[in-house]
C-alpha cells in the first residue's frame, strides 16, 4: 500500500497538476489553431507536447488518484473521471502523433517515387507500392483531423468536470491561491469568469469566502499586498465581514511593526 504524504505536499501537486492542466489546454489550443491554418501537424512539435506536458499530467493523475487499494471501489469519485480524461487525451495525441510521424517520413517518398514514374511505365507492383502508400497518408491525414477533434472535446469535458473536483477542496489553501494567480491562464484555455466560478462552487456559492481564504494563506505566507489585496475584495463583496476587517486590521498592525 502506498504511504500517504503530508496534506501540504498533496495540496501543493494537486494545484500544480490544474494548472499545468489549463497550461495543456492553452498550447493544444495553439495547436489546434495552427492545424486549421495549415492542415498539418509538425512532429517535433507534437512529440514535444505529448511527452514533456500531457505524458507527465497524466502520471500526475495516477499517482495522485489511484489509490491501488481501491480494487473494488464501491463509488466513483470526482478525481477517477478526470485521471480517465486525462489518460484518453494522451492516448488520442499520441495517435496524432504516429499520424504526423507517417507523413513527415513517408509521404516525401511516395510522391518522389510518384514523380519518377510519370514519364516512365511502372512495373505492376510499383503501381501497387504507390496506390497502397498513398492510402496509408490519406488515411493518417483523416485520423489527425478526427483525433483532433476528439481531443478539443476531451479538454472541454474536462474543463467543465473541474467543477465538480475543486468543490471538495475548500481547504486546500494552495488551490485557492493558484486560482487567484493563474486567472489570466484560466480564463485563456477556459474563458471568461472561470476563476471565481471555480473559487464559488469550491466555497458553496461563497464567494467572499474564498478571497478571505486566499487572504488567510498570503497572510500566513508573508505575502502582505497581495494577503490586503484579498481581504480587499472581500469587503467589497460583503461589506458587513467582520473576518475582513479583522484581516485588514492585522495587515495594518503588520505594516505598522515592520515601520518600526
């Protein structure tokens, strides 16, 4: 059975995991984009992005969620759908992947060999070498625009089932913090407004309890600004907070010692 590590460290990859999520989802985006410009998937490019980024999520997912004494688990969790969307990106990338690879290598042959026979008349089974390597490209050209598309809604299942995962994690301050840091990327790959309705559904539809939560952790951190910054919209979300107050106030007890 694998030993449990401390909260602070699971807190700490779980954050890191959603937002090298959301940074996947931005490049695949590019990705995608660059695609419907130019019909064509380079392979250093895709290689790059499945091994370095998408390959190491999905091992993130696994070690965190896959509990291996949970052989017969009697519920499906939140975090057991995302590590299966997770796992089908990487799978359906990498056949984009062996697709790219096919044409990049072999589809230059094919038509070199193509062109040396026009003036010529080939052999029955240079005809047959032509026609099934053609087949093969065409083919692999279809696949990528299919995997492609299987994978834009993959991310889009996922963003929308991050929801249901961070609303079990109020206490992880960690999470809270990336939200609020990581909004620019957030609502890049996920849209507008996606940080504070993550940060809502994570506090109930309590808003203000999340801002107060990343002020108590930038607070805690020495991260003065940014803690007043917090407890700051706070107030302006409730202006009856007497928890925001009382954050202000040490942040003015905190900022009177250190002039001092």
């Amino acid at each position: 059975m694998r030993e449990a590590f401390p909260k602070r460290e699971k807190d700490e990859r779980i954050s890191e995991l959603l937002r090298a999520f959301y940074q996947s989802k931005v490049e695949f985006d590019e990705l995608r984009e660059d695609y419907r410009q130019h019909a064509t998937v380079h392979f250093a490019k895709i290689n790059l992005f499945v091994e370095d980024r998408v390959f190491v999520m999905k091992e993130e997912c696994h070690f965190l969620f896959r509990e291996p004494e949970r052989r017969t688990p009697d519920h499906i969790r939140p975090e057991d759908l995302f590590d299966v969307l997770i796992g089908s990106i990487f799978h359906e990338l990498m056949k984009i992947k062996e697709c790219a690879y096919q044409i990049e290598q072999y589809a230059p042959a094919y038509e070199q060999i193509g062109k040396a026979t026009r003036t010529t008349a080939p052999p029955e089974y240079e005809q047959a070498f032509l026609k099934a390597g053609r087949k093969i490209i065409a083919r692999a050209r279809r696949s990528i625009q299919t995997a492609i598309d299987d994978v834009a809604s993959l991310y889009r299942d996922a963003c929308d089932h991050l929801e249901r995962i961070v609303s079990s994690y109020q206490t992880n301050g960690v999470l809270v913090r990336m939200l609020v840091e990581s909004r620019d990327l957030i609502e890049k790959a996920a849209g507008p407004g996606t940080p504070e309705r993550l940060l809502s559904v994570m506090f109930g539809g309590r808003l203000v309890e999340a801002y107060l939560a990343a002020a108590r952790e930038y607070l805690d951190g020495g991260w003065f600004p940014r803690a007043e910054q917090m407890a700051g919209r706070a107030k302006e979300l409730d202006p009856n907070s007497p928890e925001a107050d009382q954050l202000l106030q040490k942040l003015e007890q905190a900022r009177a010692a250190r002039r001092v």
